[in-house]
C-alpha cells in the first residue's frame, strides 16, 4: 500500500477510536502522565505520522537525543504484535521478549508533563485510558471490551504497515528519519486474525462492522482490511 493511503488510513483508524473510546469512562487528563514512560512501541508508519506533528521540531535536539537514548538501555521488543497473535492462534509458544523495560519518561514529555505531539501519539499512548487516575507502580483499570478493540487496533496498524517495522519509539522514529539504527527491528506482519474471548464475540463484531464502515479518503476502512468484512451503513462508531 502507497505510504500515503496508508497514514490517511492510520488517520481514520485513530478519529475513529476518538469518538469510539469517547464513550467509556476516563480518568485521565492534562498533566496525568504516569503512562508516558521510556517504554512506549509502535509500528514505523505511526512514527512517520509522528515526525509530522507539528510541536515535533521543538523536541529539543531531537536527533541527538534520540541517539543518546538508543545508545543505553533501552526497552527493545523482540517480536511484532501479529508475531505473538499468530502464535496465540496457532497454540504456540510466542518468542520470548527478553528485552526488560527501562525506568525514564518519553521524550516527548514537556516540562508542563504534557505530550508535545499528543494529536500524533501513537495508538500505544492512545489505548492508555483508565476508569481510575494511575499512579506509579499502579495499574490502570481498564474494561475489557476496550482492551480487546485495543488490541485489535494495534494489529490493524502493523497489518497497514507490513513493510515496515516495529520498536520502541525512539529507536523507530530514528529509522524512519534515516539518522541509522545499528540493529534490524522486527518486521510488521500481516494481520493473521483476532485475538477475542468469547463473551466479547458480539460487542467486537459490533467494532468491526464499524470501523469497516468508517470513511477513509475514497472508500471505507473496511477496504484495508483483509477479506470482507461486514460494513455498516452509518460508519459510526
Ligand atoms: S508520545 Fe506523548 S502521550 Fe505518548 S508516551 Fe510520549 S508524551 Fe506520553
């Protein structure tokens, strides 16, 4: 898919999940950034959403320190999300993630404790919505349908994004600026299905149909999808 289709597509997805996720309870709010850790991944496409953000260029020294950054420690998942779905639909074994989650807060951060990108956050940063306000070495709470659409979504980024590639956020916007990355991150995978408990079957339907509906520049998101999927009239969630 042209890079272009894909970011308008990437742009539904995340409209969509704005006005979907608008009906669960939140806890969240300006300056609550307990979530906004060293440890945030995502796919190369969101990352070149990202780089568009407008406040991106005020990230001061932003390639340097993005370098000094992939140069420690630095949370580094081994494998993509479809990577562990598919194996979780085929009973296997995932691959061990050996990498561990390092202690700091996202470089995107401000001095305010807000994201200077925040309208181009990745979806990682936009599934953290808790019903209670997090603090440190707590979890947020979250109910399940929406961990599940979540999950879902995370898939359908890497499935639009298959030539690309996946990892923590500042060793992936690195890549997609061209600035070198010392180390192959994992490929994107197509998406081999969903991951759905069976009491959510029919709520998660209801997701489907849609955002398959959902209006993306010259169709509906459903044509990004693979196979058919069901779409609604509406299009809203
Ligand atoms: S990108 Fe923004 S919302 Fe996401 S972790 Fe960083 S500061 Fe927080």
């Amino acid at each position: 898919m042209h890079c272009t289709q894909s970011i308008a597509a990437l742009k539904a997805l995340y409209a969509w999940h704005d006005l979907w996720s608008a009906d669960f309870p939140r806890a969240c709010g300006p300056g609550c950034a307990t979530c906004c850790t060293a440890n945030v991944s995502l796919t190369s496409l969101e990352a070149r959403y990202l780089v568009a953000a407008p406040r991106f260029e005020e990230t001061p020294e932003i390639g340097e320190k993005i370098r000094g950054l992939t140069a420690g420690p630095l949370y580094r998942p081994t494998c993509t999300i479809n990577q562990v779905a598919a194996c979780c639909l085929a009973h296997q074994e995932p691959p061990e993630d050996t990498s561990e989650h390092v202690a700091g807060v996202c470089l995107f951060l401000d001095d305010q404790r807000q994201c200077r990108i925040y309208a181009h956050r990745p979806m990682a940063c936009r599934a953290m919505a808790s019903q209670v306000r997090c603090r440190p070495g707590s979890e947020a709470v979250v109910a399940p349908l929406v961990l599940t659409v979540n999950l879902a979504l995370h898939q359908i980024i890497e499935h639009l994004d298959q030539e690309g590639v996946f990892g923590s956020l500042p060793e992936v916007v690195l890549w997609v600026l061209g600035n070198g990355v010392t180390r192959p991150l994992p490929g994107n995978q197509p998406l081999p299905g969903f991951l759905v408990p069976d009491d959510e079957q029919e709520g998660f339907n209801d997701f489907l149909r849609a955002l398959a509906a959902w209006p993306v520049e010259g169709g509906r998101f459903g044509d990004h999808l693979p196979g058919r999927q069901p779409g609604g009239e509406e299009g809203r969630p």
